[in-house]
C-alpha cells in the first residue's frame, strides 16, 4: 500500500513557484541571442522588428493556455498536468 500524500510545506512551495517561473523566462531568453542568426534564415531584413513576433505570440499562449490548464488541472489534477506540461 502507498503512503498517504505529504503536505508540501511553505519552503518547498516557494522554492517550486520559483523553479516553474523562472523556466518560463527561461524560455524567452534562450531565443533572444539567436535572433541574430534567425533573421537571415527567414529571410528578413536586419532592421526588421517581425521576428520579435515570436515573443508576443508566446507570451500570449502562456496568457491564453491558463484558461485551458486550470479546468484540466480540476479535473486531471495538478501533478499530471503540470507534468505533461513540462514534457510538451
């Protein structure tokens, strides 16, 4: 038999909050310094400002996709879900 679910205490809430925050800056910042090398690959002008599209339309994912991830997080649970979010 399985032991019964541990409370997780503050220390340990904080410390995760600011793990999956981070990754989410995480992610715009691993893209920004390859700009650079992503413009002549698209085939855009140095000057052009179209490529930095790719951060507004990820910020506005991660703001949409919360309406999405609460309902199944309800229904699914918070680990599962948390955890195919970090695979995808």
């Amino acid at each position: 038999m399985s032991e019964p679910l541990r409370r997780m205490s503050e220390r340990e809430f904080v410390l995760l909050m600011g793990v999956l925050t981070a990754l989410s800056a995480m992610a715009i910042d691993i893209t920004l310094p390859a700009f650079a090398e992503m413009r002549p690959a698209f085939g855009l002008d140095d000057d052009s400002t179209r490529l930095s599209l790719t951060v507004t339309l990820f910020l506005m994912g991660a703001g949409v996709g919360h309406l999405f991830y609460g309902p199944i997080a309800d229904a699914a649970g918070r680990k599962p879900t948390l955890a195919g979010g970090l695979l995808m």
